[in-house]
C-alpha cells in the first residue's frame, strides 16, 4: 500500500491527513480521509457507514464503495450510439433525460409513462452509495416482499458488467466528472450532453436531496451543508473543477453543453429542446415539439410518476416528511435559505472562483 500524508482544508478549518493507494491500471490515487474529519462526516450523513475517499489531485469525493469501481467506470466501454447525460447532482439531469429519451425514441410518451426513467436510464455509479450495512437495513425492511428485496439487491450492484450486455441503444446517467470517465468518451462517437446549473442553486437542492435520499441520510440545517458544499467535502465534488472540465471541452464535436437556467425559461425551453434535437440529429414538426414543451414544463413535470424515482420511494429508500425528488425546478430558490451573511459569503466565493475563467451562469 503507497502511504502519502497530504494535507488540506478541511471543513470548519481543520486539517486532514490522508492515506492514499492505487489500483493497477487506474491512473489516479485514492486516498482515505483522515480520522477525524471522517468522523464528522459520518454523524451528519447516516448513509456511508465505512468513510470518504479523494481520487485524484483534484480530490474528487466519494463515499467508499467508489473505491472499489473507479477502475470499471475509467475502462468501461463505450459504444458510438450511447447516450451520456453528464451532470453535477441536481443541475437539471432528470429533465434532460427525460427530454433526450423522448427525441431519440420517436416521442413515444406512453413507453416514457410505462418503463420508469431509472429503468429506461441506468445510474453509473449509484451502486457506490449504497454501503453494505445500509443495504442490509433496506432489505430487512423489505423481507415481507421478495419482489422488493430483489429490487434492492438489482440497485446495490455494480452496473459496468450489466450495461456490457445490453444490445439496444444505452442511454447512461452520471455525475462523475468527465476525468473519471471512460477515457475515449468524447472521441468514441456517442453523444454526451452536459447540463450546468448555478451553485448556490445546486447546494439548495443537493441539500434537500441528501435529507430525502437515505444512502446519504444528511442530519444537519442548510448553512452547516453549505460549508460542507464549498469545502468540496460532498460526493461529486469539487463543484467548479466538475463544471470546468466540461466547459473547456464545450467545443468537442460530441460534447452539447447547456445552461439548466436556458431550458427552465418558459420562452427558452422550446429553443433548447431544438438545441438538442440538432444535437441528435432528430427531425419533429413544430407541433410535436410544442407538445413535448408542455410535456416538460415543470408544473407538469412534477405530476410525472414516470420520473419521481417512485421505485425508491416503495423500497423506503426515500424518507417520508422531505420534500419530493422532483422539486420547485425554478431559478431562485436558494434566496429561501441564505441570509444576508451566507449570501455575501457565496457571492465572494462564487466571484473568486469565476476570477480566471469566461464560464458565466445565464442568471449573472
């Protein structure tokens, strides 16, 4: 095992030392989280049990069932007809996947309302998330269902050896930065779309996200999270390197980057929808795009069954008393939970981080 002590801010001002090790063929070391910043962490989030782990000189976070994939997902193959939705969580992927599979799928609505998104959408690394002893509980509450408990066991297992196998077209979702995945992904011929959103909106809904989904099972009020958030002590992070790396390829013939501010607008929504119609290389009347535009207005989105992650909801995966999956889905909501002083502490960190790059939100 290669031991390297380094040392970082933590959060709340601490330092950590790490115990890093490598995997054949994998190019980035992964280290371990010292003690006692692991152990912060685990009393806020009840869903990793063993601990965190950095990839990487950019320190990408990952609960430690990541550990033992980021080999798989760096050398999975692709395949040129794949479809890749690329986001950091909670930056608009569920609509952009609902969006692309309806173009790519002769906008075949009651398909899209019978197969749920999770089906019709693998998650890449979502089995990283779910820790040995919170799969057990899952199960246990679910015994009296053998159905049930083999939905657990089908999400808890590793996805790459299973996409493998697949003869139609794939259609993948994934959070991991572009560095993690596969290393031909943009030169390969598939289509990879990646969707950006503002920070301060993305840690209000990652909040509310990490309350409601149990696997990460957060604890703690809005400001404590977002010092975790800017502290890049949250899986998926660091926020800017994640948006950066996508944003410095944007020009890539198989890349299509796009705001989530520009496709929520009611009168830009029908122009990203064209966007990426032309991106795919698909042909719709004027009236079925009109039709797929109300389809994903957000009022309407939100009574989709379809796309609410209902499936998580029956295996208890998702906490009762949090809010839906499917949010607000508006600009804005984070005034909601900022005050004045955690405002000004954004702006600052948002102004310092956008400093030496030409990256610039719809809504500034």
């Amino acid at each position: 095992m290669l031991k390297t002590e380094n040392k970082i801010r933590g959060v709340f001002g601490q330092c950590i030392k790490e115990k890093s090790y490598k995997k054949n063929e994998y190019p980035y070391e992964i280290r371990k989280l010292e003690d006692s910043i692991n152990k912060k962490l685990l009393e806020d989030f009840s869903g990793e049990r063993t601990g965190f782990v950095q990839i990487g000189k950019k320190k990408w976070f990952f609960p430690s069932g990541m550990a033992k994939q980021a080999e798989d997902f760096y050398n999975f193959e692709v395949r040129p007809s794949d479809i890749w939705i690329v986001t950091f969580p909670r930056s608009g992927t569920t609509l952009t996947q609902e969006m692309i599979w309806l173009l790519a799928n002769n906008l075949d609505y009651e398909k899209a309302s019978r197969i749920p998104l999770t089906a019709r959408y693998p998650f890449l690394e979502f089995s990283c998330f779910v820790h040995p002893e919170t799969k057990a509980e899952f199960i246990e509450e679910n015994k009296h269902s053998n159905l049930l408990t083999d939905l657990v066991e089908k999400i808890s297992e590793p996805l790459c050896d299973q996409l493998s196998q697949i003869k139609e077209r794939r259609f993948l979702k994934t959070h991991l930065p572009l560095s993690l995945l596969p290393r031909d992904l943009l030169k390969a011929g598939c289509k990879v779309i990646y969707v950006a959103r503002n920070p301060k909106d993305v840690a209000v809904s990652f909040y509310h996200l990490n309350r409601l989904i149990r696997t990460q099972g957060y604890k703690g009020d809005f400001p404590t999270y977002w010092r975790y958030f800017t502290q890049n002590l949250q899986p998926w992070a660091p926020y800017w390197e994640h948006i950066l790396e996508a944003w410095n390829v944007r020009h890539e013939e198989n890349l299509l980057f796009m705001f989530y501010e520009d496709m929520i607008k009611v009168e830009d929504l029908n122009g990203s929808i064209r966007k990426v119609q032309n991106f795919l290389g698909t042909k719709y009347t004027d009236a079925e795009i009109n039709t797929l535009e109300k389809h994903l207005q957000i009022d309407n989105f939100r009574m989709n069954k379809s796309v609410n992650f209902d499936i998580l909801k029956k295996l208890g995966i998702l906490k009762s008393g949090e809010e839906d999956f499917v949010r607000k889905g508006k600009n804005g909501d984070w005034k909601n939970h900022f005050d004045q002083e955690l405002n000004k502490e954004a702006d600052e960190w948002i102004e310092d981080n956008l400093k030496y790059t030409d990256l610039k939100f719809p809504t500034q």
